[in-house]
C-alpha cells in the first residue's frame, strides 16, 4: 500500500500548555478539558497573546502552545515556528455560550469590543474595537471603556454584565502545538 504522507505524531507528554488569558477564555477551558480527557494533572499558563508562551516556554516535549482554528493570526503561528513547534493533537470543543453583554445600567449600545474572532456576531451593530481575547472585552465593557462586548457567558458573568443576546456555543477546533526538543528560540 502506498504511503499517504499522513502520520499521527505519538501523544505528546505534555505537563505545561500555555495559552490565551485573562482567566474565563474558551482556550483556558480548552487547555483544562486536554489534559482531563487524558486523566493527567497537568499546569495551564495564561498569557496576554498566545504567542506570549513561546518566551517562557521549555523546548523539552513537555510544554505545548493551544491555539485556536478561527484564530486570527494562526498561520503566523504555525509558519514562522516551524522550527521549533510541532502541531501534535487537535480536537473539537464546544466553547462557552458567546454573548452579547453590557453594564446592567447601560443605555443605547454603539461602541463593542470583542477579540476579532466573533468580531462578525455584530459587524453591524455599531462601532467595533478589538480586545486580545474575550475574557478582556468583558472587563473593558464593564469598566465602562466601551458599551457592549462579544464575550464567553462565563466572563460576561464573572465582570457583573448583562446579556443582551446569547448566541450560544460554537463547536471550536482547538490545536495543540508542542516545542520540539531542543529547539528554543
């Protein structure tokens, strides 16, 4: 039988997955539900960009960057990291419900802020701003920076926001990036 070019790579041993922070993001809930699946303890590090881990990271096999596939920038990721990151697992994930959410005292919405992902959820709905993740559109709406947010239930909760439309949980692909070893920077 010919060979398809198709492999699997072998389970990585990962320990540490970095991934995008603040707490409250589907990528957190992703890097949690990994290592659950595969009954291991293992340490989640949140980060500011998903890129972020790639300065903190052990090159060892046993500390990987997730990502997501609507991310934005992730051919950015994959390509100018080749050698040093190998793509080892991916794997469907229904994220939170996303939200619409506000101030509970909040009048007309004609400013939102929401990560570029779900940006489209409200592309007409008034003027858009751009947050590095969802779990920092909720604490910039309800600091009263902006009147409205597209963000996860969870941290439209957690910031005290009201939901104006739930628009509920989208089946995500999640990836799962390993360091290869010896590779740093």
């Amino acid at each position: 039988m010919p060979d398809s070019g198709l492999t699997s790579p072998p389970l990585p041993n990962v320990a540490t997955i970095h991934t995008l922070g603040p707490s409250g993001t589907n990528l957190e809930k992703a890097a949690h539900r990994w290592f659950a699946d595969r009954r291991r303890q293992g340490t989640v590090v949140l980060h500011g960009e998903v890129e972020d881990g790639l300065d903190v990271m052990k090159f060892d096999g046993t500390e990987a960057i997730l990502a997501c596939a609507v991310y934005p920038r992730l051919h950015d990721l994959v390509f100018s990291n080749l050698h040093r990151l190998e793509m080892a697992d991916s794997f469907i994930l229904d994220t939170y419900d996303m939200v619409l959410a506000t101030r509970p005292d909040q009048g007309p919405v004609t400013t939102i802020i929401t990560h570029p992902a779900p940006s489209c959820l409200v592309a007409d709905r008034g003027t858009i701003t751009y947050a590095s993740s969802n779990s920092v559109a909720a604490a910039e709406c309800a600091a009263g920076r902006y009147d409205a947010c597209v963000t996860t239930g969870q941290a439209a909760q957690a910031e005290g926001l009201r939901t104006l439309e739930n628009f509920g949980p989208v089946p995500m692909v999640f990836t799962l990036h390993v360091g290869k070893v010896g590779a740093g920077c």
